[in-house]
C-alpha cells in the first residue's frame, strides 16, 4: 500500500479524481499517470490506469496497470475485479473467470463481481453458471439492472423468453431509454407473441427515441425478416449507429462502393449492383483483398480498388435503399477457375467416394471472440449449431464427409468424427483462399451448415445448399418458410423458438439417407 501522500500528491490525486468523475478520461489520465510516475507504489492510481485503459478498449495496457495495483494490494477485491475485466476484454476468459473468483473470494458480497463472473461464464456458454452468477448480483445490489437486462437476454439465449419477459420488463422500468433493453424485450415478443407484437415494440421506441439507431435498425431487419422490404431497408439504414444520409443521386455518377460488415454481406448486396451499373457511369468497389479473385472480370463492378475520382460513395449496404429496391435480385454470379476445380476434383478422388458432403457449424470464429466486455450487455445470439446434433443429421450420408468450418476450435474436428461415428476429412484450410473454396463447392453434391460466406459462395457458383437457421433467424433467411426468395432452391430447417433442432433435423436427416 502507498503512504500518506506528500501535498503535491494529493493535490494531483484530488485533480485526478474529479477529471474521472466528470467523465473527462482524457484529462484524467495523464494526472494519475503523473501520479504513479512520482510514486509508482500508488496502488490506486495504478488501478485507475486500468480502469480509464478498459473503458477505451486499451486491454492489454489495463492487464498491466491492474497487476501493477495487485501487486501492490494482493488482497484488494476492487484491483483483482479489474484484472478479471481486462483478462475478459482480451478474450482470455478462463484467466477473467480466476481473478474474478479470487475477488469473491475476498469479497463474496461484492455484486460486480458476479456480474462481471456472470458475462465470463456466458462468453464460456457456461449457461447455468452465468444464470446463477447474475441472480446473485441482482440479489446483493436489487438496483443493479445490468444483471436483470442480462438475465433476460440469457433467458433468450436458452429459449426461455417467457422467463425473460419479467426481468426486462423490470430493466426497461429503471432505465426506460435503454435501446438495448427494448431490443431484448423485441426478440422476447416475436417469439412469445409473434412478428407483429414485436415490430409494433420496435416501432413505438423508435416513434419516442427518434436517434435510436440501434432499435431503428433492428426494426429494419425484423420488416425485412417479414417480407416488408421497402420499409425495412429505410429502417437498416442505421445500422451504423447514426442517422442515414440523404438518398444520392447516382444517375451517370460515379459511384464508390464500401466494404460494409463481413465478406459474406459483401457478396450478399453485390447482388444489388447489377441495378447500380444501369443507372450508374462508374461503379467501383474498395474490394477487400480476399474476395478480389472471386470478383475480378463481374461485368456489374468497373473498378475492385479505391476510386480515383468519384461522385458519390456508400456502403454496399444502403444499395437497395438507394436503388428504391423493394424486390429480391437473385445472387451475383460467381467465376470459378477451371485450373483450381480440376485440381480439386483430382484431391477429391483421393479423399474417398462421391458423393461429397461438406459441413459448416459456426459462422465465423469462436463464439465470444468480440471484444468490449466490459461497455457492452449481452452479445447478438452466434450463428452455430452443436456438433453431436450435426453430426446426428448427416450420419447416415452414404459418401465422403467434409469439414468446411472456417477456424475450427481445437478439438472441434475429432469432437465431431467421434459423434459422426467414423472420419470426416478437415478441408478447413481452404477457406484462406476463397478461390479455391469456390471451385470446391462448386463440385460437392451437398452443402449443409449455418448461414456463412461459403453459403453466398455456393449461391454464386450455382449450386444449392442446406441451411440451418438459428432462432430468431438473420433476416436474409426470413421468419418462415422452406425456402426464401434471396437464395433460390436452397432448403431451410429453422431451429424452433424453444431452440430445439429435433423437428427441423429429421426430415434432413431422412433427405441425406436417400
């Protein structure tokens, strides 16, 4: 512990202090780094080092900060809660989950710390751990309504939206601006009380809470998940966390199209482009390097690099609100390589018999991979289906198995094999080079798996797919249905609102035994 500080001390520990509780971060930083500077054994200007590094996403500088401060007080409960955040903000959780339990350990009534243990446990998907570490929380601090808008959220994440329902309706009572909150409540009400309830929840918050742009756009994707696309798209046009821009004008313009999110929504609103070019002079796309290949030579772009010269740029996803898009174009072709499919139709030959069938079961990387632990409730629900109930479906294929998942955790391929009851062969490095991912599912016979990029990829290269569809489902894939107007010919199986695969998984599982 530091001693009694020296009067200049105090006086920057006094500055200090009233800068952080003003909010003022980036004043107060440089006083309480002046602070340790003089007097690096200052355990809580070291700590509030941390605290201000977390709160402006510096997690590895907080790691360090914070263990300077236990080192300092080992038995502090406030320092060694810090460190669990920052180890969490760094995705390291089961380092986050034993500090934090060392800080209950010296405080068991402290309730951040069983909150914060609460977020560790769901990022683990260590469910009912998380569940009773935020029933704790709200139980030793009743006012703490974090915990009731993440119980709800949990609930969600379970199926459970009817015990969701009372802990948000108790979170929206304390904090009725909260958007998060009324998002929650929204997913809660279209599986408890269908589409309708819930745009009309949406709805009235975005009526009272005008600069909502996270509600304005998960209303636009619910309008678009029900069919109602014009009016979905003005409403997704948030999605940026800010007020849309004024409709362009891009007749005989030259247009800049921006990346906007992930490669596979980058394919998936490419399919507008086609429109863009009838309309516009010029159209070029600032092209992430990794789908250059798979685009260079589409008639519908110009130009795959950053315009020179352009009138007008926009995310490729205000394409179909510019365009007054109110139908569903079919998916942008795909060229695939002769070279590359010869070569993999020779690597398939050595891999076992056709017919081929290829497996994704997350989208992405590993669940929890976001950051901001600690800014942020509860994360969006992943897209992933567990391995032993995919593995249960396409067991009986009578070809050769294989595993498309991009970034498969350690572990997760044999995990897979051991439940499917025999060997699926790992193709999951192909998906570095998309253009050797297209030319492989352009030769499969079938593709099974959550919504991915290899979807918008198999779309584009002509081929069908077998989709599984979480609850509540990304608005590409609709709210109903078999199939769905954006991807033709492609069959869906939707998890059920209690987040049950076992009626959708059965008529697949009969389709893939043929």
């Amino acid at each position: 512990m530091s001693g009694a500080p020296t009067p200049s001390l105090a006086a920057l520990m006094d500055a200090a202090a009233s800068a952080f509780d003003a909010g003022d971060l980036e004043r107060a930083e440089p006083l309480f780094r002046r602070i340790v500077a003089l007097n690096p054994r200052d355990a809580e200007a070291w700590h509030m080092v941390a605290v201000i590094a977390v709160r402006q996403g510096r997690a590895a500088e907080a790691v360090d900060a914070a263990t300077r401060a236990w080192q300092l007080d080992r038995h502090n409960a406030f320092y060694l809660n810090t460190l669990g955040i920052a180890h969490g903000e760094m995705l390291q959780l089961e380092e986050a989950a034993r500090w934090l339990k060392r800080a209950l350990k010296e405080r068991p009534g402290y309730a951040q710390a069983h909150y914060n243990l609460g977020k560790v446990y769901r990022k683990l998907g260590e469910l009912p751990e998380a569940e009773r570490c935020y029933l704790r929380a709200r139980q030793l601090d009743p006012g703490k309504t974090q915990a009731e808008n993440n119980l709800g959220a949990l609930y969600s994440r379970q199926g459970r939206y009817r015990d969701a329902l009372p802990f948000l309706a108790e979170a929206r009572a304390a904090t009725p601006d909260d958007e998060t909150v009324a998002i929650n409540i929204a997913i809660a009400l279209l599986a408890t009380s269908g589409a309708d309830v819930a745009i009309r929840e949406l709805s009235a918050f975005a009526q009272s809470h005008p600069d909502a742009a996270a509600v304005h756009a998960e209303l636009g994707r619910l309008l678009l998940a029900e069919g109602r696309f014009a009016e979905g798209w003005h409403e997704y046009a948030w999605r940026n966390r800010r007020a849309p821009l004024p409709v362009p004008d891009i007749t005989a313009k030259r247009v800049q199209l921006l990346p906007d999110q992930g490669l596979g929504d980058h394919l998936f609103f490419l399919r507008f482009a086609a429109k863009l070019r009838a309309r516009a002079a010029h159209v070029a796309f600032a092209c992430p390097a990794k789908l250059r290949g798979l685009l260079e030579g589409n008639p519908v772009l110009d130009d795959l690099h950053d315009a020179a010269n352009f009138d007008v740029a926009m995310p490729l996803g205000d394409l179909p609100r510019v365009l007054g898009e109110a139908g569903t174009p079919p998916p942008l072709p795909i060229r695939v390589e002769a070279a590359r499919v010869a070569a993999w139709r020779e690597r398939l030959i050595t891999l076992g018999p056709p017919p081929y069938l290829g497996v994704t079961w997350r989208a992405g990387a590993a669940r929890g991979d976001g950051a901001e632990f600690a800014a942020r409730g509860e994360d969006p629900l992943s897209k992933e289906i567990d391995l032993g109930t995919l593995a249960c479906a396409v067991s009986n294929w009578q070809g050769t198995l294989l595993i498309l998942q991009r970034l498969p955790v350690r572990g997760e391929k044999d995990s897979f094999c051991k439940a499917l009851g025999r060997r699926a062969h790992d193709l999951s490095a192909a998906n570095d080079d998309l253009g050797d991912m297209a030319a492989l599912l352009s030769l499969i016979d079938e593709y099974v798996g959550v919504s991915n990029t290899n979807m918008h990829i198999r779309a584009g290269v002509g081929k069908t797919a077998r989709v599984l569809v979480p609850y509540p489902p990304e608005f590409r894939w609709m709210l109903v249905g078999d199939e769905v107007p954006w991807f033709p010919r492609f069959r869906v199986y939707r998890q059920s609102p209690a987040h049950d695969w076992k009626a959708a998984l059965q008529p697949l599982r009969v389709e893939l035994s043929g």
